[in-house]
C-alpha cells in the first residue's frame, strides 16, 4: 500500500512538472523551501502567497519563486539580502505594506532581472524607488507621498509600458520631460488624484491612456495634443477646466475614442472628434448644445446614412448641467450612432 502511495505521489509530482515546464528538481526544491509562514500550492510552484500574515520581515523566498505575494503585511523595508534568493521573480505585489523610501536599500530591486510587474501601492514611499529593474513592464506605486521623480529614474526602461502615481503629492515640477525620460513604450500612465496644475509634460508619443482626474488642472495649451498622436483615452473629471482654458477644437483628433471631463466648469461643449465613442460631459455649467458648432463633420457629409465618415458617438452624458430636454434636433441629426444619451 505504502509502494502504491509514493508511486502515485511521484506521478502527480511528474503530471505538475509537464504541466508547469518545470524540472522535477526545481519543483521538489521549491516546495521543500516553502517558507511556514506562507502558502506555496503545488499545482501553481511558482508562485508564494505570504499575504495576510502580519510580517514584519521578508521570509526566506524559495529559489524558482516567479510569483510572490506579500501585500497587507506590515513591511517597513526590503533590505538587501530579501529578494537575493530570488533571481527568476517576474511578478512582486508589495501593497498595502508600510514601506518608506529610506527602508528600501537601493540596488535591491534593481537586481531583479526578470521582474515584470512590480505592485507598492498604498505605502509610505515618498519618491519613486531606484535603481528600478530594466524588464519592469506595470509599475503601480498609487495612493504613496510621492513628491518626486528622480531624473533619469526611467532611463533604460523601454519595456514599461503601465506607470500608475494616481493618489501622490505629485505638482508641475515633478512631472517634466526630463523626469520621464526613458519611456519611449508607454501605453498608460496615472496621475490622477495628485496636486497638478497644467497638464503633464515630457509624455511620449507611444502615450494611449492618460488620467488626471482629481487635479488642480484649469487649461490645456492648444498644441498639447501634437505630439501624442494615439492619444485614446483621456480622463480629466474633478479638475478646474473652464471653456476659456479649453480651445474649442483640442479634442479633434482622430485616435480619441473616450473623453471624460466631468466636474468641471466648462460652459460649452467642445468639437467632437468624429472617432470619438464615448463622451462625459456631466455635472458642468453647459446651458445648450449647438449641434452645428459641435459637429466634427459638415452637415452636408450627413445625407449619406452609410457614409463611413459619420461621428461614431454611441454614448454621451450631459447631465449635472443646465441644459433643458429635448436635445436639439442638429445634436441627433449629426451624430446618428447615439445609443445612450443622459440629460
């Protein structure tokens, strides 16, 4: 019976090997060194679970560790013997710790050469952790007392392509060309919820989602928008924005698809780009809607309902403002794909 036993549980041990691409010496080792204090499931090897366990320090990781999970311990450092043991780490969630920018030995992360997503949300981190891995690809760092960005912080790092400050002490002097020089890939980055008060510079041309909700922003320089040509997603609700720092046709270009300006002050609507899908213009001082002033296209070009040209605006949100139903009749005739309209 013992003989059957050890031959089943070298079989399951053999299933999980082809099942993860793992070496059966490398699973046996990692599941030996599992640490007590934390969880280590054989059909997942890679990956460590220590969250939730009221650390106070970093447990001895297992050596083929890809995975490792430490939020909501009470870490206030990762010294530099506290990642040594684990080179391969592609995936580090730290949030909701209490790390401080002094409590990380610098060069600790900047050894990890496999780390592609590093996750320190909801710490005590006063500026931006460096040196930083060169594989970093989502860097989450929200809801911190970060004030600063270290020059040449990001150089070196053409993988990163999510960069998330939402929730910081971030102003005008911080975000500047030469503070995010190094990040020719990025698709997203958040600076929502800081203390801004124009909109950031120095983004790349790669830029497709950019949120500052909750700033202090009041305009938005004419040519803001040339040199971010995919410019996709752009949230700015809960800012200061009036119509005189807002150029009528600033929104009009082709990439745009979701624009979000509610919580404003603006009290006309901007030009529509004719791509765009999404539009939140709720809880404003817009007293009326001028479908010819808004349109992106002439109402010539709108005779032809298969026209491939027309606006593609599906949805759009005026409530909040002082605007009195019904919508006009040059609004629905211009932009014929609404779905959802909310007055």
């Amino acid at each position: 019976m013992a003989t059957l036993q050890k031959l089943f549980s070298i079989l399951c041990l053999i299933t999980l090997v082809v099942s993860q691409d793992m070496p059966y010496e490398e699973l046996l080792a990692q599941i030996q060194a599992c640490p007590k204090e934390c969880s280590c499931p054989p059909n997942f090897p890679r990956a460590v679970y220590c969250d939730n366990k009221g650390l106070k320090s970093f447990p001895k990781i297992p050596p083929y560790t890809w995975y490792l999970y430490l939020q909501n311990n009470l870490l206030e450092t990762v010294p530099t013997d506290a990642l040594q043991n684990a080179t391969q780490l592609r995936w580090l969630n730290l949030n909701r710790n209490k790390i401080t920018s002094d409590g990380v030995d610098k060069g600790v992360l900047g050894t990890m050469k496999h780390l592609a997503h590093l996750y320190m949300d909801d710490n005590l981190l006063s500026t931006i952790p460096s040196p930083l891995p060169v594989s970093l690809e989502h860097l989450r760092l929200s809801r911190n007392r970060i004030s600063k960005i270290p020059a040449g912080v990001f150089v070196g790092m053409d993988k990163l392509n999510l960069l998330d400050l939402q929730g910081n002490k971030l102003m005008d002097d911080a975000v500047t060309e030469v503070s995010l020089k190094g990040l020719t890939n990025l698709v997203q980055i958040n600076l929502a919820k800081n203390q801004l008060s124009n909109m950031p510079l120095g983004l790349p041309p790669t830029t497709t989602q950019l949120f500052l909700d909750g700033n202090n922003i009041e305009k938005i320089p004419a040519d803001y928008f040339k040199g971010l040509p995919k410019m996709a997603f752009l949230r700015l609700n809960h800012n200061k924005l009036g119509s005189g720092g807002v150029p009528k046709d600033i929104f009009n270009i082709s990439s745009m698809l979701d624009l979000q300006l509610s919580h404003n002050q603006l009290t006309e609507v901007p030009v529509i780009p004719s791509g765009l899908e999404h539009l939140y213009l709720d809880h404003n001082k817009i007293a009326s809607v001028n479908g010819s002033s808004v349109c992106p296209i002439s109402f010539d070009s709108l005779d032809d309902s298969m026209n491939e040209s027309l606006p593609k605006l599906r949805y759009l949100r005026l409530d909040g403002n002082e605007i009195s139903p019904p919508i006009p009749r040059d609004v629905v005739m211009c932009f014929r794909l609404l779905r959802s309209i909310v007055i």
